[in-house]
C-alpha cells in the first residue's frame, strides 16, 4: 500500500487538524521560544534557522532530506487544508471559516486522489485570479528588484523550458496557485526540490534582505509559491485542482461574496489583465496556437 506523507506546517501553540497521513511539523523550531512538541524542522540535515526567509519552505527541505520510504508527500498549513470533500463554498477557490469551527473538518485523502496521484497527477490548490500577472503582482507587493534576479538565475539556469515556462506563467497569467501547497509522488518531489533550492541558494547570495522588513523578509517563500507555478508548466505535469479550507477570523471582501458577484469581479480582473497587454503579445499569442 502507498505510503503518503502531508505536512503540516505550524508555527505557534494552536489548533489544527489531525489525520493519520498527516504529519504536524514545528517550523522555525531552531529560533523557537517554545516547544510545540511536534516533528521538528530542526534535526538531521536542515535550515530550520532560515524560516523567516524561507517560511514552510523549511518543513519542505527538512523532509526532502530526512523523510524515508515516502511514496507521496505533500503541504499543507495549520490553518490551510486542501477541501478533497468539498465542504466550503461551491465555485469558489477558498473558502474562510472561523477558527473556531475547525473541529469536525474532513481533511482525509479520498480514494480518488490517491489514484490520480498514482497516475502522476501533482495534486494542486484552485488558483486564485489576480488583476495584474504575476510578474507584476509580485513587483507591485514586494521588491521588484529580487524578482528580476530570480528571473535572471532562472534563465540562465540552461534549460530552455524553464526559461520559456518562467514567461508562460509570470507575464502572461494571473492565475496564481498559492500557499506553496501541493501533493506530488517522492521522484517528482526529488527533482522539484533540486531544482527550487538550487535556483533559491543563488538568488539568497545576491540578495540583501538585512533591512527588510519582517513581512519582505519572507521572499523565498514568496518566490517559492510562483515557482511551483512556473515547474509544473516546464515539466508538462499533469495536474488536479483541489478548493481550500482557511480557519481565519480575518474577513476576505472577495471571498465572502455571493458566488455571482464573485464570478463578476473575476471577470473584470481578467478582462483588465488581457487589456494590459501590448500587440506584441497578441502576435506571439497567435503564432503559438498556429504552430
């Protein structure tokens, strides 16, 4: 029987859900105040010292390099869960309900996903529409000058596909799959991690974040969650969309619309998005579905 591992990256003495295939990780534990006394992402081979940078993406690195006999792995939040049995709202990508009322969540993996990932599925959040493309969208919230590092490393990394997957998904979409969440086999996983702490180790050496604040110090999570994006196109995976579960007492002003308004206000996002291409674009759009 296949053995499948999801994390459950936790930060804080809080509640979350529990499940068998479920694994709850203390991240950051090595600058922790506290003992949440969980799995650790500090022990064996790790940088649990660099979560302020590198957020769940420690929890990741800690089980590419520790986990054993793992046939699928995954990620999830403490707050963040994949809805395998659709019980927040339909149509929507997320659905917010109060912490409170996490108890009694299903987050078990149905038979079906297990199938899909045996047939090479990656498991994947329902993206979330942005009204800029993602290349933008991460120039207007964070620091733009980090990003076209990011791309330069990406691009002169030596492998054509990466390049032009890096255009596919960070100038021309505005569909973001957020969260740094997913569910792939261990080979997939092996290959993805090789190459998404390779391309973040360079880009940390050119980097400065010093000064930062503690919200723009996070960037290599940040840069992580477009650049399982961009490996998926690159490697042509096949993937399956899944509806989130967030535990949040924030509100969300689109999230908490009715399902009509929030299907307008898309459309007006991707009707701002197409607009704000030049002809350029619309030329080599045409020559690609030509081809």
């Amino acid at each position: 029987m296949a053995t499948i591992k999801i994390l459950t990256c936790i930060h804080k003495d809080d509640i979350y859900l529990k499940d068998k295939d479920y694994l709850p990780i203390q991240v950051g534990k090595a600058l922790a105040s506290c003992d949440l006394h969980i799995q650790g992402d500090d022990s064996g081979d790790h940088i649990s010292a660099k979560n302020p940078s590198y957020c769940e993406l420690t929890a990741l690195y800690w089980a590419w390099k520790n986990l054993k006999g793992i046939d699928y792995i995954g990620l999830c939040h403490y707050r963040r869960y994949f809805d395998f049995h659709r019980q927040g709202r339909k149509g929507f990508p997320c659905t917010l309900f109060p912490t409170g009322e996490c108890e009694g969540k299903d987050i078990r993996i149905p038979a079906d996903i297990l199938t899909r990932l045996e047939e090479g599925c990656v498991i994947m959040p329902k993206p979330m529409t942005l009204q800029l493309s993602l290349f933008n969208d991460y120039c207007v919230t964070h620091v733009s000058d980090d990003l076209r590092t990011l791309e330069r490393l990406v691009k002169s990394d030596g492998d054509p596909s990466f390049s032009q997957a890096f255009d596919d998904v960070m100038y021309y979409s505005h569909k973001l799959r957020p969260c740094n969440m997913f569910i792939m086999g261990w080979s997939e996983f092996d290959r993805y991690c090789q190459w998404l702490f390779g391309i973040l180790e360079k880009v940390e050496k050119e980097t400065h974040i010093e000064y930062y604040s503690p919200y723009q110090k996070r960037i290599y999570g940040f840069m992580a969650e477009r650049l399982l994006n961009v490996y998926l196109r690159a490697r042509g995976l096949k993937t399956f969309e899944v509806p989130l579960l967030f535990f949040c007492d924030q509100p969300d002003e689109d999230l908490s619309l009715p399902l009509g308004k929030y299907r307008y206000r898309n459309l007006l996002k991707g009707l701002s998005f197409l607009f704000s291409f030049s002809p350029k674009y619309w030329g080599r759009l045409i020559a690609d579905k030509q081809l």
